[in-house]
C-alpha cells in the first residue's frame, strides 16, 4: 500500500515537472482568416515554418462537423485531388499551396493544411474562408389596401425586399429619414430569409405600424446592410408614401376660377374635405323666394360644372359631406354670382333724317355692375365718343349707316355688349361710278355694274336687255350687274343705268370699245372721256363704274404694248433723221419748236429730256461738230397717229 502510494506520487512529480520545464505536448495549429467574394479563386496557403519537402506528407482537409474530410494531398512534390465536391476545382501552386476557383457560398468553412515529416508529430494550419456576395438593389412595395388611423392595431406599411445577398443582410426600415425600431402594439418588424440553391439569401422585411393623419405625407424607405472584403456597404430602396385614410373634420366649397365672373365663362363648384377618402357629397341651392334648398343635378363626385354660366345661375349653395364611416357630417356655403350685361338699347331704335339736320342718340342697359359706354362706327371700328348718348349736327350723306354703342363692365375683363343702330340719311339716288373705259370683243358677254345709294331704296334700270342681278352692299347701298352681250348697238349707244326714288333721279351712262389688234387709236385729250353722266336733281353726282372681263384686261395690256414700242421707234427715227441733217435745235434752252400744219393740231406732241450726267451719255455732236451738255439737248417732236 505504501509502495504504490509512492510509485502514483514519483510519477505525478514527473509530469509535473516536465511541463514546468516546458516541454510540449504538441503543438497548437495556426489559424488564419480569408476574405473573398463569390466568384473569385481563394488562395489556401500551407504554413511557412512547416517542412513541405520531398520527405513530408502534406494533406489537405475541410471541417465538416466534427469530421476531416481530406480533399488533396502532396506526395513527393505532386498533388492529386480526392474525388468529391472539390475534385475539379483545386489546383496545386508552389510547395503545398492550393488555388480554389469560383468560390461560392458553400466554400465558407475551415480549411485544413497538415505536414508530416519523418520522426516528428503532424503538424496542422487551419484556414478560414469568408465570402461574401453583395445583395440586389432592394425594392419597396407600398401596401394596396392602405392604412387606416382609427385601427386599433398595427396595419401593414409596405415589404422590402433584397434578393441574392450573402451572408444574410440586414434590413432597416425609415420614416422621414429616421430609422424606425420595434415599439410595442405601435411598431411590428417581420423579416422572412429565404436560402436559395446557390446558397445566396433573399430576405423579405414587412413593416407593421400604427400612423396618424400627419402620415398622410411622410415617406418611408428601407436600407440594406451588407459586408465585402475591405468593409460594410448599404444600399437604400426609393422612398414611397403610403395611402391613409382618416376621417375628415369640415368640407369646403370651391369655385373656379376664383375672380369675377361673367356670362359665357365655364364654372365649377367643386366640394372638398380633409378626409381621405372623400365623404358622400350633395351640392344644393337655395331657391331665392322660398328659401329651401334644391339638390342639384348633374353632380358627379361632389363637381359641378357650368359650360356657360348665366346669370340664373347665381345664387347662394350648400355643399354637405357625410362620412358614411364615422358619422360626421360637415357643410359648407358659398355665395356665387355671374356677371353680366343685358337689354343693350338705342333710342331711337332706326332714326330717319335729312341732310343738315342733327340727331341725338341714346344708349342704355341692364347690368349686375357699373355700366361705361362708348360709341363706335360700324364701317371703321373707330371710337366717335364715350358716353351713354351721342349728337350728330349737319348730318350729310355719308353719316348714314351704323353706329355701335358699346356698353362695358371695367370691373370684369370682357363683359360687354354691342347694339348696333342703322342711321338713315333721306337723298336722291347717288352713282357712285369711276371714269373708265370698257374694252371689249365683238359678241363677248360682259357684266356692268352700277353701284347706286339714297333712301328711300332707289329703283335701277337699263337701257338694254340683259340680265340683271341685284343685291345690297349695306343698307343704303344698291349693286346691280347686267350680262349683256356685246353687239353693235350697244357698242354705238352704250348702256344707261338710270337710278330713281322719290326724291330724284340720277343716272350714269357706260360706253364700251372694241379691242382691235389691227387699229391703234391713241386718244386725244379732247377726245379721252368716253363716258357721261346728267342728272336731273341739283345735289346729285354722277359717274360711272364698270368691270369687263379677264379678256377686256389682257386686250389693254396688249394694246399698250405695242403702242408704246411704235412710238419709241418713230421717235428714234426722227431724232436719228434730224441728227444726220444737222437739223438738231441749239441754244440754252435745248428746245425748238416745230411748225405744224393746223391740220395736225389735235396730233400728240411728244417732248424727249434726259437727266444723266455728261459723264454717263456723253456728249451728242451738232452739225458743226461742237458739243453741248445733256441739258441743252432736248427735242420735242411731234409723232401723226398711224395705223399698222
């Protein structure tokens, strides 16, 4: 007994005192921490200090549980993979060192590197491998049913969701730019985390809360956190507001446009509350004399609307909203008036006077503001007068026709109306005819007119047979066209237009001439008015007016033509006949006159200067050979008509 009592303590004080002499047992394997990201070849390096020569046993392992599962070994310098998950993907580097390629999340586990060397213990280094995969942009749905603040508990918000992350990121979720935290029965964070094949993660977060009507505007986000080699990162989802619905506390009714409105504007009356969502509207009127209330029609969702107010329309209105939810009823009134300007008159309504007397006009109207009147011609638009009446003194002819009295409200841009009133000027039958001749063809149809006013209406008529067309240019004005064809009795007599009332008579007479490319008849001046015009009333005026055809207009131009190059031509041969016979006039003036036989007195005399510079035209030599300035070199010469 006390031998073995003595054998347990020398054995006791061995071990002890080896282990304070510091002998090992064996020695700790050295760790190491790797960071990659999914995709990219880790590098799974052995220990430096480990012996890895030809003589040493290298094996390489993963941690699975409790167990070493070997996935490679060195054996004299060559590597060689074991068959499994690893097989395809290990490659061997310099000494014991191993490449893996495409690491995904599966690859995030211990790593093993053992070495045996003749006569010594296995030596261990463990390798930690962490990888890291950033997530997808996070989205963001709003909740369809919305949130209601009279719950008494936590509604749905919205869901975040971040897709293919790894490892697991974390979800924060913001109002306002402020990071929201459970709170209990107000705010309620569920999280879903979904491992996929790959071995990412998709991560679905569900914000539960209570809000108020002054989250009607806030705005909600969530954010992302994640890590990659080298840091943290976050990533946010946009910001989106949330429907709440909350009862309302008053309605109002609007009008639009708001400012002063007249007769023809588009109205809306449109009734509003601060509830989400709008309570049951019902728009009413007041009926003026009896002082109840009319539902109106044509209401949808609380609008009316006027295409073209009237002043009808005015009058006061009750918008009523009734939450069906709650209860709460709320009104609201709103006085509407529509402008306007009505019964414009003219007093007197359609004034008949003579010439020289006066006239005095009166204007009036009917209006729910303060009227201004002005005057105005019809014919020019220009303004004669402001004021509700308007004196016209000597009054001639040409006063007659309209006159507008303008009635306006300044107050309301736009509101105004017009009346016109016809002044009527009593007179004999006025042609108002121009003096022109009628060139026409033989047997050609022609359209005469002959503009004719007075008043009474004047009766007009032709002294040839065609036909007649009459119609009014304004009230005091008459046109009647005759189509005639042309006939050598009319072209010997030419056509009367005769205009008659009972005040007098007037008439004007139209001549026409043929269109003769063979026979050029220059008139003279006695001889150039081919038209007359009498009148039996002392004050009357006549004259004549007449349109031909597209053809009379181009015979014109013809005739024109060719007359002025016979004359430029005549004339150049007289000058170059009297150039060459010495015969040029000289003097001061440049002028000579030439005697003419009184036969040819009527005959057209034509009188040639020039204004150009000496030093444009040079200067024309005499039959004595000096020179003269342009000035000095004027001709007149007379040219016979002729026939070609």
């Amino acid at each position: 007994m006390d031998l073995t009592r003595l054998l347990c303590t020398l054995l006791l004080t061995a071990c002890c005192c080896r282990h304070s002499a510091g002998v090992p047992d064996e020695a700790e394997p050295v760790r190491e921490i790797l960071e990659y990201k999914v995709g990219d070849n880790a590098h799974l390096n052995c220990d430096s200090s480990l012996p890895t020569d030809n003589l040493s046993h290298v094996d390489w392992f993963f941690k699975y549980k409790d167990q070493h599962i070997r996935i490679f070994q060195v054996r004299r310098g060559q590597g060689q993979a074991d068959p499994g998950e690893y097989q395809h993907r290990l490659t061997l580097l310099d000494g014991a060192n191993l490449s893996l390629s495409q690491v995904t999340p599966k690859d995030e586990r211990t790593f093993i590197c053992q070495v045996k060397a003749p006569g010594t213990h296995a030596r261990e280094k463990y390798t930690q491998l962490h990888i890291y995969k950033a997530p997808k942009e996070p989205t963001i749905q709003a909740s369809a049913s919305g949130i209601s603040v009279i719950s008494q508990v936590p509604q749905e918000v919205a869901t975040c969701t971040g897709e293919d992350g790894f490892p697991i990121p974390r979800v924060t979720w913001y109002k306002n730019r402020k990071p929201l935290k459970e709170e209990k029965n107000r705010v309620i964070i569920s999280e879903l985390r979904t491992k996929e094949s790959s071995g990412l993660y998709t991560v679905r977060s569900t914000l539960w809360a209570q809000l108020e009507k002054e989250d009607k505007e806030a705005l909600f986000y969530c954010e992302l956190s994640y890590r990659l080699p080298g840091g943290d990162h976050m990533k946010e989802s946009q910001e989106i507001n949330v429907t709440v619905y909350y009862p309302m506390e008053k309605v109002w009714l609007e009008v639009i446009p708001n400012r002063l409105l007249k007769e023809g504007d588009r109205v809306e009356l449109r009734c509003l509350s601060d509830g989400n969502p709008q309570p049951h509207f019902t728009l009413r009127k007041q009926d003026p004399t009896s002082l109840s209330w009319l539902e109106l029609e044509n209401v949808s969702e609380g609008v009316l609307v006027l295409e073209q107010a009237q002043r009808h329309h005015s009058g006061l209105y009750e918008c009523l909203g009734l939450d069906f939810e709650t209860g709460v009823e709320a009104t609201d009134q709103q006085q509407l008036l529509v402008n306007y300007v009505s019964n414009v008159q003219v007093q007197p309504k359609a004034p008949v006077k003579s010439e020289g007397s006066s006239l005095k006009l009166n204007c009036s109207a009917e209006s729910s503001q303060p009227v201004v009147f002005h005057w105005k011609r019809e014919k020019t638009e220009e303004t004669l007068k402001n004021g509700s009446v308007l004196h016209l003194t000597n009054l001639t002819r040409e006063a007659g026709g309209g006159y507008l009295c303008v009635a306006s409200v300044p107050k309301v841009p736009g509101l105004k109306h017009t009346q016109l009133v016809n002044v009527t000027i009593n007179g004999s039958p006025w042609v108002m005819a121009k003096e022109e001749r009628i060139w026409v063809r033989e047997n050609e149809e022609v359209n005469l007119t002959c503009e004719v006013s007075g008043q009474p209406r004047p009766t007009i008529s032709w002294s040839v047979n065609g036909t007649v067309h009459e119609h009014d240019k304004d009230f005091q004005t008459v046109l009647s066209t005759l189509t005639v064809q042309v006939i050598p009795d009319l072209l010997e007599k030419g056509a009367v237009c005769q205009a008659s009332n009972s005040l007098g008579s007037n008439k004007t007479t139209i001549f026409l001439e043929l269109v003769n490319l063979t026979t050029l008849t220059i008139p003279t001046e006695d001889t150039s008015s081919s038209q007359s015009t009498t009148t039996s009333s002392p004050s009357a005026k006549g004259n004549s007016t007449s349109t031909g055809t597209k053809q009379e207009s181009k015979g014109v131009v013809i005739v024109a033509v060719i007359v002025c190059i016979l004359l430029l031509a005549v004339l150049g041969a007289v000058l170059y006949f009297l150039y060459k016979k010495g015969k040029m006039p000289c003097g001061r003036s440049g002028k000579q006159e030439i005697t003419l036989p009184l036969a040819r007195k009527n005959e057209i005399v034509v009188e040639v200067k020039s204004d150009k510079l000496p030093e444009e035209m040079g200067l024309l030599q005499g039959s004595n050979g000096d020179k003269r300035a342009p000035r000095d070199q004027e001709v007149e010469g007379v040219m016979e008509q002729k026939q070609t």
